[in-house]
C-alpha cells in the first residue's frame, strides 16, 4: 500500500484520515517522519494547507496531504476561521477554545447563530508539485448554547447539525466521517486521485 504522509500531529485528525482512507494509503503522521512544523501564514485555509503539504513532503519526501479546517461563525464575519486551533491563545486548547467561543456568541440570538465547519484538502505529490489538488467544502450548523455529547474534538460539543437533530459530539464517529467537512473534502479528493 502506498503510503502519504499527513502534515498533522493532531491524533483526532490522523485516526479520521485513516478511517476514511483505510485500504487505499497507509497515512503517517509528522511523528512518524520525524518532520518539524511550519509556521501557517497564509490568510485562507487554502494557502495553509499548502504550505503544510509541501513542507512534509519535502522533508518526508512522501506524496503529503494536508488540510486546514476550522469553525466559520457569520455573526463574527467568518471568524475564527484560521485561528480557530488558537482562538483563545494556546493552539490545540479544545476547552478554551470552545469555551471562548461561547462567551463570545452568549448575546447572539437564536435564529443568527448561523456558523458551517470548512475544510481545505491539498495534495501533492512531490514537494513542487506544480499542479497541487486543492478541494474545499463547507459542513452548515448553528453554534449552541452549551456543550453536549462526549465523541469528535475541538468545536464539535457546541455544533448543531441540523440534518440530524444533534450536536456533532453526539454523532457517532461512523456517521461523522461520513458528512463532515473533512469527509466531504476528502470523498472530492478520492474521486479526483481514482481518476
């Protein structure tokens, strides 16, 4: 099985993207290559997993994949956005950053509390690839007013999925990997590598 390496270190992330690419890859992490972390500079979910992908393939020199995703709340004009790992200062403070996000929201009126996951996928092949794949998809919500259910990570406890009546910590990872952001983007990502 050919094996890609995905430019994260985030153990949630590593067991969805094996789950959904189970018998097609064998998906190593960063750990296991020992590759060093870039900083994201980029302004758009695009622009970091870009440079995410490129700096584990150079450094592993495996094909990488690599995605950067995060929370899109309307009433706070797309924000966190980007920084939704580090919306309340320390990158991957699941709780605080939750909890932030909350606080921030506790004015906001029911029926305006519009907000979607987003997901940027970007593979290559080799580090200068000059034809990267890029896909990107979107999940629709609504930020609750308190955390509820026990599975996923980071915002998924303050989730509404309207689709099923529940918040996306209350799905069972089977259903999530199968209509999350990530698993939208990568269902586009499979069909674009098969062909």
């Amino acid at each position: 099985m050919k094996k890609i390496i995905l430019a994260s270190n985030n153990k949630g992330k590593i067991s969805e993207f094996n789950a959904m690419l189970d018998g097609l890859y064998e998906v190593v992490s960063m750990s296991d290559m020992q590759v060093e972390e870039v900083p994201e500079t980029g302004l758009t979910f695009v622009e970091n997993a870009l440079i995410k992908a490129r700096n584990a393939s150079t450094q592993s020199g495996l094909p990488a994949l690599a995605d950067d995703s995060g929370i899109v709340v309307d009433a706070l004009n797309g924000a966190p956005g980007i920084y939704s790992a580090r919306f309340a200062g320390d990158h991957g403070d699941d709780e605080a950053n939750t909890q932030k996000l909350l606080d921030v929201m506790s004015s906001v009126a029911d029926g305006q509390r519009s907000a979607r996951f987003w997901c940027a996928i970007v593979f290559v092949e080799h580090a200068n690839d000059p034809t990267p794949i890029v896909i990107q998809r979107g999940w629709e919500g609504e930020i609750l007013r308190q955390k509820v259910g026990e599975n996923g990570f980071g915002y998924d406890p303050i989730f509404h999925v309207p689709t099923h009546g529940c918040a996306s910590a209350e799905l069972a990872p089977e259903v999530k990997n199968t209509i999350s952001h990530r698993a939208q983007a990568l269902d586009a990502l499979l069909q674009e590598l098969k062909s």
